[in-house]
C-alpha cells in the first residue's frame, strides 16, 4: 500500500484516524500496531513475517547486550544481532547477484532464487541495525517491551520509505504523547505537500522520462532532458515521501526528525548522504 494509491487516501488512512482518535488512550499504541501490520501486510502477507522476525532478532539482541557485563559477550551478542538482522536484507537484495557470480566461477549452473523484494526491508533494517549499535554504545537502554519496539520498527508512516528514525528520538512519544490541534494542522500541510510533491511533480517527470527513453530518441538535449527529468523525478519522490512521513507522523502525535535538505546542493559524496539521511 502506498500514500498516493486510493486505497490509503480514501479509506485506510480515515479509518485509521477515526479509531486512533475514539479509543481511550491506553489503546492507542495497539491501533496504530495493528494499522501498521495491516498496512505492511496488505500487498504480501509473508513479508510481514520477516518484518515481524528480523524486529524480534533486534529486540532480543538488544536485551543481550544490555545484560551482559563483559565486552567480548556484548561483542558477540552485538555480531550475532547484525548477521541475523542483515540475512534477509542481503538474502532478497543480493541473493541473484551472488549465485550468478558464483555459476560463472564454477563449473555447475546455480539456479537464481528469484526473491521479490520485500517494500522497506533496507529502512527498517537499518533502523534496528542503529537501536543494537546504540544500545551496545550504551547511547540508550534496551527496550523491555516487545510491543513498543515492534511498534517502532513497523510504524506504517515510516515504515516503506523512510525516514531512517532513531529509537531514543521517539521512545518517548511512543510511551506517552498528545495531539494538539496545531500539530495535527501541521501535519495534514506536511502530508498534502507531500503528496503533491509525488503525483503532481514526480509522476509526471517520471512519465516524461520515461517517453523519452521508450521514444528511441537520441540527441544529444533529449538524452540530457531525460537525464535531468529522472534526477528530479527521484528527488521529488524522496522528499515527497519523507514530507508524508512526517505529516503522518504529525498527525498521530510524534515529531519526525527532518530527513531531506537540497541534497543536490552538496558539495561532497559525504554531505550528500548527510543532506539526503540526516
């Protein structure tokens, strides 16, 4: 499920917020849980299974490394939490790419796995990836409740696209927060910005270039037109998206840290990815 599909704008995203807002507040958190399983489950059902799975590594690793006293045993509980973490990440992602390789090299012919990619994998990876390291830094303690680190790790605004969000910046909010009028104004701004960011502007330059490179043309400006339409075509899907983030997030009651400033202004490989993933 996307934000721009009609599915979301029109009947899960109003559904979501007329219970949010009706339930008592002890609820709250086990809406937008279930909201988010639903919404992570609803294009393949088995994808939330590895969500689920590689959240519960993160969650187990985390309270191993926050029992153990000695640093060769939080070394270990520390690897032993990344490799799990990243198995179905370089599984799905790279998994072809290897068994190709290798098929060149030896002399027997390995057949592809052909895995589809799981929507989010490499964003919600990494976020559990940044709780284990933060918690081995002693940056913060280990979260107790399996429910409240599911909750984080899942949360559907964040969830497919980002932003990548750190445990201590929202475990707050996800204990106890409150949605005020103003906040909830702001973050329907925030969402429709957004939202017109990725139909009205990326979508189209994405329909441009993509007539262009379907056109068979070859000139030297049509190659530079279709060039400069897809580099702002993944510009205003990336920041389309992360305003819908922060919008949603908004909404339900939690500050998002920005995510996106003029990356393209960059003057280095290293402040790009800083301006891209603050």
């Amino acid at each position: 499920m996307l934000f721009s599909s009609i599915t979301f704008l029109y009947y899960f995203l109003p559904a979501v917020l007329a219970v949010y807002f009706v339930v008592p507040p002890q609820m709250k958190n086990a809406v937008l849980l279930a909201a988010s399983l639903v919404f992570y489950t609803w294009g393949e059902p088995r994808f939330s299974v590895i969500m689920v799975t590689t959240a519960l590594s993160g969650y187990l690793a985390g309270l191993a490394i926050n029992h153990l006293k000695q640093n060769h045993l939080r070394r270990l509980a520390l690897a032993a939490g990344v490799i799990v973490c990243l198995i179905p990440l370089f599984l799905f992602k790279y998994g072809d790419f290897i068994i190709s390789n290798l098929s060149r090299l030896l002399p027997v012919t390995l057949t592809p796995l052909k895995l589809a990619l799981p929507i989010g994998v490499s964003f919600y990876t990494f976020q559990i990836l940044s709780y284990v390291v933060d918690v081995y830094r002693k940056d913060l303690e280990a979260e107790r409740n399996p429910f409240y680190f599911l909750m984080y790790v899942s949360f559907f605004p964040q969830l497919i696209a980002g932003p990548i969000v750190r445990f201590q910046t929202i475990s707050s909010e996800i204990r106890s927060r409150k949605v005020t009028a103003e906040l909830f104004a702001s973050g329907i701004s925030r969402f429709v910005c957004g939202l017109g960011k990725k139909i009205l502007i990326a979508n189209t330059l994405a329909e441009f270039a993509r007539n262009l490179s379907t056109g068979g043309a070859s000139s030297i400006l049509s190659l530079w037109m279709g060039s400069l339409a897809f580099t702002l075509q993944i510009y205003f899907d990336f920041s389309g998206y992360s305003d819908m983030a922060i919008g949603l997030g908004s909404m339900f009651g939690f500050h998002f840290l920005e995510n996106f400033n003029y990356p393209y202004l960059s003057r280095s490989v290293t402040e790009f990815w800083r301006r891209w993933h603050m």
